[in-house]
C-alpha cells in the first residue's frame, strides 16, 4: 500500500521521526548524566560496552572539529530528503518507517553538534577482535535506513527495467 507524502504520511513520519530524536536523546541525557568521558562499564564481556566519548568529527572522526561543515552537511542532507519526498509523493510504510529514521538520526546528531559541539558516542564493540569505533542510536538509525533504502532502491529499478 502506498501513501501520499501530503496528509497521514507527513504526520506519520514526523512522528516516527521525533520518537527516534526523543529515545536518541534521552540515552544521551543518561550517559552525559551519568558517566564520566571515556569511562567504560562492561555489558557483553569481549563483545559490549558502553563507553562515553565526545566525538567532534564525523564517523571514524573524520573532518574532526568541523563543526559547521559537519552541521551543514546534515541541514543540506534533510533539505534533499524533504525535497526527494515532496518530488517522490508515493511511499510504502516500510519506506516511511526508514525516512523517519534516517530524518531522526540526522537530527539527533545534529542536536549535539549545535548544543554540545560534538556528538555523544557510547556503543563500543569489539567483535573477533577488531574494536569497532564508539557510536550512539542516531548513527545505527542512519546506517541501517540508508542501506534497506538503497536497497529498496536497487531492487524496484530491477524491476521496473524487468516489466519495460
């Protein structure tokens, strides 16, 4: 089923996506609250911690201290994906449900970048060895849309290459 950007769907997706800026930031508010930076508190022994960290780049820390160029990207980012949503006026639910986390994410590390001037990275894995780089609930919500969008995206030009 699809729905029309104009009505329930906007309503829909603003919604999801303020619920996901709400529990982003409300598990920030609880680590800065109360943990120290870099302190680190053991949940999966060799596998998950919670670690806090202030990261003031991008992922991996790129651009580090970029501060305005790293809050520019994501204003011109949620511009584009407004504009694709308003020029793209039919979506699935699923595709609803991942706007929203992408929209939530962004916005939830943009948050920190203007208020607190970096952003709040806590989840720290460290699987088969390798220690992944800390990040938070935002970074998850943008990797995992942008990846099921692209997806999505690959699969229904198949298919409409497949019915011409």
């Amino acid at each position: 089923m699809l729905y029309n950007i104009f009505g329930d769907l906007m309503k829909r997706l603003t919604l999801f996506s303020l619920i996901i800026v709400l529990i982003d930031q409300i598990i920030k508010l609880i680590v800065t609250n109360s943990m120290n930076i870099y302190e680190s508190i053991q949940v999966i022994n060799n596998f998950l911690n919670i670690t806090y960290v202030r990261n003031i780049g991008a992922a991996f820390s790129l651009l580090s201290g970029n501060i305005f160029l790293l809050s520019s990207v994501s204003i011109i980012a949620l511009i584009l994906i407004y504009i694709f949503l308003l020029k793209d006026k039919k979506l699935s639910k699923i595709q609803i449900y991942l706007y929203s986390l992408l929209i939530g994410g962004i916005i939830g590390n943009l948050i920190d970048r203007i208020f607190r001037r970096y952003v709040v990275d806590y989840i720290d894995l460290n699987i088969f060895g390798y220690n992944f780089p800390v990040f938070n609930f935002a970074d998850i919500c943008i990797v995992f849309s942008a990846i099921i969008l692209l997806i999505l995206s690959i699969k229904e030009e198949k298919h409409e290459t497949h019915s011409k």
